[in-house]
C-alpha cells in the first residue's frame, strides 16, 4: 500500500465495523466472540467476510461454476451458523453484515478494508496448533505489510474460553 486512505469510521453518518474473517476453522470462534463483546460494550457493527478461494481446476469452465454454487451455499450455511452465535453473544441482525468475495484471502482481505472505509478493526483468532497461529495471522498480522496494514489488527488467543474473551474484551 504506497498511499494512506482516510478512514471515515467517526465522521457523521458512519459507524464503526470490526472485520471477522469467518470460515470452517475453530480460531473463528474466538475472533468472533471478541468482536461481539467489543460491539455489544462499545457500540458499532460487525462485518463478516468470506473468502472463496480458486480452486486447483479453473480450466474447465463448467466445474469451476458448480465449485462457485457450492461456495456459495457453504458460504450462507456459515453466516447462519455465526448469525446463530453472534446473536447469543448479544448481538442483533442489524449489526451484522455479510459479505462473499473470490480470490485469494489475504488480497481480498484488504481488498475489502479499503472498499469499506468503515471498517475501524481485523479481527483473527490465532490458532492453538503447535505448526503456528495460523495463515492468515502469519500472512497479515507478522508479514512484509504488518506495519503498513491500513486498520489496527486485533489477534486473538484460540485457547481463551469465551467467558475469558467478555472479560477482555
């Protein structure tokens, strides 16, 4: 990123949103529980973002639309699922937004961020696996573009209970 692009999380007429990147993996939880906790105690809303990466196959254009449909389907049955927690968290319908993108996460990740200049926050739950924190926190948060990443990232411990994370958050 050469040039910084105001935010207009506090200007008039906008509202705050912490990103929550949401897929299969169980660190979603925790980042999911933060953000609730943080929009339920400081107000703002939440923006979940699913990524639907290229499959392996793009050369025959036939399996690359059924790929999508699929993504698609597992994308909805993801937000239901995390729509079901959020809401059990405290937080209400309105205060949540979904959102599918294709591409490869990281690029799609601030893709996104600067597309919504409300975006205030990342927030990643990093994996409790011995390998490391997980990709995306390796790529984002500890990467070439840590210190030039355009909103604060939030990470957050996978092996905090969720009582641990209110109390935190």
């Amino acid at each position: 990123m050469t040039e910084r692009q105001r935010r207009s999380v506090f200007a008039a007429g906008h509202q705050r949103k912490f990103l929550v990147v949401v897929d299969e993996t169980p660190e979603v939880e925790s980042a999911l529980a933060f953000a609730a906790n943080r929009v339920r105690r400081s107000g703002g809303s939440i923006a979940l973002l699913y990524v639907i990466e290229p499959p392996d196959f793009q050369d025959w254009l036939g399996v690359r639309e059924v790929y999508l449909e699929e993504q698609q389907a597992k994308a909805k049955a993801v937000f239901r699922l995390f729509r079901r927690k959020l809401k059990a968290y405290g937080c209400d319908e309105p205060q949540v937004e979904d959102i599918v993108r294709e591409g490869k996460k990281p690029e799609q990740i601030l893709k996104h961020i600067m597309e919504d200049e409300d975006i205030a926050v990342l927030v990643l739950g990093a994996s409790t696996d011995p390998k490391g924190p997980g990709p995306l926190v390796s790529t984002l948060a500890a990467g070439k573009q840590a210190g030039t990443f355009p909103v604060p990232i939030t990470i957050v411990p996978g092996n905090l209970t969720p009582e641990e994370i209110a109390g935190i958050a």
